[in-house]
C-alpha cells in the first residue's frame, strides 16, 4: 500500500515537473521581444484544400488552381472544382528526415511550354543515402513527361539534415537552387570541390552559364554562385532589384536573412551568430574578412521555411514587405524593411500550424501551406 | 563441464550487455539527426504539441504502437500522454528497420527511462501496418 501511494505520488511529481518545465519553454518562446501580434486582425484564414502530410511547396496555373508537391512524394493538381488530380511520373524518392519531394517550380514560359522544375532527395544506392536531386518535366495529361535530371549532388550522406531544396528563376531566365550542408558542416559548405551548403545557378535546360563565379575554377562545382550557406529553405526574386534573397536555418540563434551575390562566402560554419541545439559553441566569430554578414538575422531562431515578396495590393500596407514561414513558432512573420533593414515584425495566421509554403496566387492572394493541414487563403476583411 | 558453463556464463552475459550499449550509442547519434528538433534533447517534446518520450506512460502502455509510429509515420487521431492531449501526426522519418531499434534503445534507456527489453531489428522487420 505505501508502495502504491509512493507510486502516485512519484508519477504526480513527474507530470508537475514536466508541467513546469514546459511552461518554462513557453514563456522562451514569447521571449522574442521585437515581433509583435496585431491588435486587429483585418484578415480571414480560409483553408481552400485539405492535406493531412506536408504540402512542401505551391505553384499557381494561371486560372489560380494549383499544383502542389507532398513531401512523401505525391504531386497533386488542386482544381478550382474541388477535384484533386494525382500526377503521375514522378521519379523514386528518397524519404529521410528532412529530405523527401521538396519545391515545385514553373519555367517563367511554362503556359507555352509546360516545363516545371522540382527538387527531391534522391538515393542513388540503397542504403549508402544521399543527396539534393533538380529535375525538369513537362506536364502533359496530367502526367510528367520527358523527365530529365539537371543536377545531381554528389556528396551523399544518410544524415537526414539539410536537403535545402528550393528554386527560383530570376528575370535572366537563369534557375536558382539551394543544396543545404547534409549535415556535414565542417566539410562541404566551405569547399568549392563539394556539393552541399551552396546557392546553385544553371540554365533553364540544366547547361551551366559560363559566367558562374567558379566556371574556370579547376575541380569546383561549376553550378555554385554562392557558398558557405547552412539550409536556405525560403527563396524569392526581389520585384525591383531583380536579386535572390533567402531565408536560412541557422544553429540555435543563426537563422539568416541573405541577399544572395555572385561568388560571395555567407561564412557557414566559420562565421554564425549561433550556436549548437545543445547549448555548445560552434566558432566564437561573428564576422571574418571576406565573409558576407546577414542581412538579418534571428534570436531566437524561427526555423525559417518559406519566403515571399508580398506584390499584391488587397492587402493595404503589406505591400512591399516579406513573408517568412516559421516552423518553429506556427505563424507567418510578416517583415518590413526600410533601406535593407529590418524596422517591423509581426505575427501573422499565428497558431495556425507549421508554415512551409507561402505564396501569392496569379490574382494577389496570399496562400500558405500548413503541415498536417492542407493549403490556406488569407482573404482580407472588406 | 560446470566450469566450462561458469566460464562461459559472464562472456555471455557481457556480450548481450555490449549489443544493447552499442544499439543505444548508435540511437543517440540517429536520435540527435531525425528526433531531436521536436522531441528535444531531454526528450520533453513539448507540451500539447508534441508529446514526451521522457517517462512517457503512452510509450510503455502502447510500445508496438509507438514503434510502428515510427517505422509507417505517425498515429491517427488523438493521444493521451500523461495526461496530455496530442494531435500532430509525425511524419514518416525514413529510418531503416536497424535504425528504429536503435533509436528505441536509446529513448528507453535516457531520462529515466529504463527498460530490461531490448529492441532487435527482427522485431522491427515482423511489424506490420
């Protein structure tokens, strides 16, 4: 009997423990100071199509209907009708950690030409793991047609980290693609000669510019246009400048915002303003020479997994600022600049579920897709 | 013949002890890649979100369960975790069936969790959907 009731009274302590300290970790996570919640929320979340798994990423047709990749390797046409069409021929995918289909991509001529781009994890060899694949389709009969693969990764790794994934065309027509570190962080983001920790820039058809910054530069890579990058997950062509920005998972406090330049080091591992989930350091400097600093960067970390340019007008003064999905905290964050630098932050579609995707549909609505929900409009309140 | 048993008897012994050490070791490492980021380093998860491992009764109560969560992605509809509602389906890691049993090893034997069974791979690969 006095067994029994020390049983209970052990089991009561735990659960209280474990209250509290969960609690503790709440009141971290409102610690972020400079982020605020809007007093009045002009706006209403509509979910438009339901998905229990990870919808990873969104593309618009021009009737506004999308298509969409399913991280565990479905692309699924949503129509306006409500009817779901399942795409065929997508190629084997590599379901790891992170890793699995990832971003979905219409070439800028896509109406006539029905090309698309996608990224996914790809194992080459059972068992040996592997790395960030692109590829180029044509849609055609709801299927995908004349699949060729433009870019492999080479540095393969079982690691379930860091796949990167995302791809963006800017108005040259050249394609730009990110490979995250795989995990291998004192090897590959540094090193010209190895895939991983790299902005990539190739040709619509997968040839590679030859004025990439590391075209003549024996053994490189010569798809790289950026390196020393940790996983850019969020990607966006800035309406006026042209330019790539990103957004990239950092370490714990190393989460970035970088406009993304012709051969520049972004400086992971060497440079960080972060440090290691378990609390260690990773290097004591936040800045070298030859280094590019962020243009932003977050404490704490967001998780940052999705980027937008908001260009519509339905949503009065949110035209011009940036969209950030973040994982970590289920909301969008929502960030205005004033010449390059971060003046405002606040919390948008808060709780509503781990953001991946968020983009603006060909009429100006902004779409965001939820991890275990499906895909949702933000519809302003008239 | 008795000696030759009594022998015997502890290299046996140490060697069972050796596999399960190796399998946890090996389940740290996969737990700090695929696990870590929601369930947490002291295994806490996080309240409401995402449920503990650490001293977890559902863990104990439902262990094929919880295994198979692992192995095909996830459980259905809502959890009760010492007392706690969850309903956030974990997406499917991709982890091999030698994997998951290490991983296993590892929760079961950190943050007070102990546990005399030791998961084999061969019972991973038998679990079916």
């Amino acid at each position: 009997m006095k067994n029994k009731l020390f049983k209970l009274l052990s089991i009561l302590f735990i659960f209280a423990t474990n209250l509290s300290c969960a609690q503790l970790g709440e009141t971290f996570i409102r610690e972020d100071k400079d982020i605020v919640s809007p007093n009045e929320i002009n706006y209403d979340l509509e979910l438009v199509h339901e998905n229990d798994e990870i919808i990873w990423a969104i593309e618009f047709f021009e009737d506004n209907s999308i298509l969409a990749t399913v991280k565990s390797g479905k692309l699924i046409h949503y129509k306006n009708n409500g009817d779901e069409v399942l795409i065929k021929g997508l190629p084997k995918i590599y379901l790891r950690g992170q890793g699995g289909l990832m971003d979905i991509e219409f070439h800028p001529n896509f109406e006539k030409n029905k090309l698309l781009y996608l990224t996914y994890a790809y194992e080459k060899e059972e068992g040996k793991g592997g790395s960030t694949n692109v590829a180029r389709a044509k849609l055609e009969n709801d299927s995908l047609i004349d699949f060729e693969v433009l870019y492999e990764a080479t540095e393969v790794s079982r690691k379930g980290q860091h796949f990167g994934g995302r791809l963006e065309f800017d108005n040259d027509g050249f394609l730009y693609f990110s490979i995250g570190d795989r995990g291998n962080r004192d090897v590959n983001p540094q090193n010209l000669e190895l895939d991983g920790g790299k902005i990539y820039r190739i040709n619509d058809d997968g040839s590679i510019p030859k004025d990439n910054p590391f075209y003549n530069l024996p053994n490189a890579k010569k798809a790289i246009f950026s390196y020393g990058h940790r996983n850019p997950q969020g990607m966006f062509k800035h309406p006026t400048s042209g330019k790539i920005w990103t957004n990239e998972h950092g370490p714990k406090g190393g989460d970035e915002i970088n406009i993304i330049n012709k051969g520049l080091n972004y400086g992971w591992p060497k440079i960080t303003y972060g440090i290691n989930y378990s609390g260690t350091t990773i290097t004591k400097n936040k800045s070298l020479p030859n280094m590019e600093q962020p243009l932003y960067y977050w404490i704490p970390s967001i998780a940052p997994s999705c980027f937008e340019f908001i260009n519509s007008d339905r949503y009065g003064d949110w035209q011009g600022s940036l969209l950030a999905g973040a994982l970590k905290f289920k909301y969008l964050e929502r960030i205005v600049l004033d010449n390059n630098k971060v003046v405002y932050r606040e919390r948008i579609a808060e709780d509503l579920g781990r953001p991946r995707d968020v983009k603006e549909s060909k009429d100006g609505y902004i779409h965001v897709s939820i991890e275990n929900k499906g895909i949702y409009k933000i519809v302003p309140k008239s | 013949m008795r000696v030759l048993i009594l022998l015997l008897f502890p290299l046996f012994a140490f060697s069972q002890k050796d596999s399960l050490s190796i399998s946890i070791e090996n389940g740290r490492i996969l737990y700090d890649d695929f696990c870590i980021r929601c369930h947490l380093p002291n295994g806490k998860g996080q309240i409401g979100i995402i449920p503990p491992l650490a001293k977890s009764d559902f863990l104990y109560k439902h262990m094929e369960e919880s295994i198979k969560a692992l192995k095909f992605g996830g459980i259905d509809g809502e959890i009760i975790v010492n007392g706690v509602k969850y309903n956030s389906r974990m997406e499917k890691m991709g982890l091999y069936n030698d994997e998951i049993a290490d991983v296993m090893n590892y929760i079961l034997n950190s943050w007070g969790n102990k546990s005399d069974l030791m998961i084999t791979e061969e019972y991973v690969d038998k679990l079916k959907k």
